[in-house]
C-alpha cells in the first residue's frame, strides 16, 4: 500500500513541475504564480507537516525549487522594465518566495540555501518600495553566505545593499560609489559568475531607478 502510496507522489511532482515548468516558458505570470502555488498545495497537503521519508523531502525540494523559479521569474530586476509592474503581482510573488523559504528552512537544507531564500525575498522588497525590509532581508541573506563560506554570494549581497543605499540617496552614483566598490571586489575576486554577478547588480539598480 505504501509502496503504491509512493509512487503515486512520485507521478504527481513529476506532473505538476512539468506544468509549472511549461508555463514558465509561455511568460504569463499571473498562470504561473496561480499554478505553483496551486501545485505547491497539492503535494504538501499530500505530504503533512513531519516526520517525512526520503521521498517525501525530495518531493518537498521539488516544489521549493519550481516555486522559487516561478516567484523569481516575476522579479523586474532582471532587465529595465519598459513599463511599471503590477504591485499585486509583486506581492503575490513575494508570497510565493516566502513560501519556498518557508520549505527550505523546514527541510533544514543549509545556510547558502537560505541565504538565497531571503535574498529573493528582499528583492521583492526592493521592488515594491519596502527599503528598510529589503536592506533587512540583504543583511540576514549575507550572514547566511558567509556562514556557509560563499564569498560571491556575501559579496552580491553587498551590492544590493549598496543599492538599497544609493536608491535612497535619490539614486545619485557619484564617482566611487559604495556599489562600484562591490563590483570592483567581484571582478578582483576572480569567480566563474562574476562577470554575470556584476552584470545582475547594475541592470538592478537601472531597473529601480
């Protein structure tokens, strides 16, 4: 029966993060976020609240990753927005972040993990105007990298709270500004993303001011 039981939540996370995963590329937002919060339910109500099998956690990762990929797909910080975005649907996938936090944290699967929770997090903080909570959330994700001895994240996080800085500061970038030290640090730091890490912080910044 068990057995039975298993496979059956097996078939079932395969199938819901093919749907997420398809919606994902059709780029309507609204869907996706009502989907992964729909398919995050299915499994978790499935699973219960303790004492998980094997299992029973690997499908747990499945829905904090497809919910963490689909509230991140709806952070405008990844290009210059060519229009306002929609705060319901900011909040909405800030919700959904939170909830995959909520899993990570749960599972007990390590501090760069959680330290990537919270960033996604802040950054919707960031996006929705919330500067004190996303300074907050940049804080606690950088303590979270550099416990789990990940200098490039440590160091993005540092970025982003420059930004946070600088936004606040009326989104001047006056010569040897606190963020162009960050980035001149990860391109000194010689790591395989930097260049894409430096790369992310600037379109942010462009992005929100």
């Amino acid at each position: 029966m068990s057995q039975s039981m298993s496979q059956s939540l097996t078939d079932t996370v395969a199938k819901l993060g093919e749907q997420v995963k398809a919606l994902r590329k059709e780029g309507d937002l609204a869907a996706l976020l009502a989907a992964a919060r729909d398919a995050a339910d299915e499994v978790e109500r499935r699973i219960g609240d303790a004492n998980w099998n094997e299992e029973q956690r690997d499908a747990l990762m499945a829905v904090q990753r497809w919910t963490y990929n689909a509230a991140a797909d709806c952070w405008p910080g990844w290009s210059i927005p060519s229009q306002p975005s929609d705060p319901h649907m900011l909040v909405a996938a800030r919700e959904l972040a939170q909830h995959s936090l909520d899993i990570v944290e749960r599972l007990g699967v390590g501090r760069q993990r959680q330290g990537t929770g919270i960033w996604l997090c802040g950054a919707f903080d960031l996006a929705l105007g919330r500067y004190e909570d996303a300074s907050h959330a940049f804080a606690v994700a950088h303590e979270h990298y550099v416990a789990a001895d990940a200098a490039s994240g440590a160091l993005l996080m540092e970025g982003y709270l420059a930004i946070v800085q600088q936004i606040g500061e009326g989104g001047s970038s006056g010569e040897g500004s606190a963020l162009d030290q960050v980035c001149a640090r990860i391109s000194a730091g010689e790591f395989k993303d930097g260049a894409a890490l430096v790369a992310q912080l600037r379109t942010a910044l462009a992005a929100f001011t």
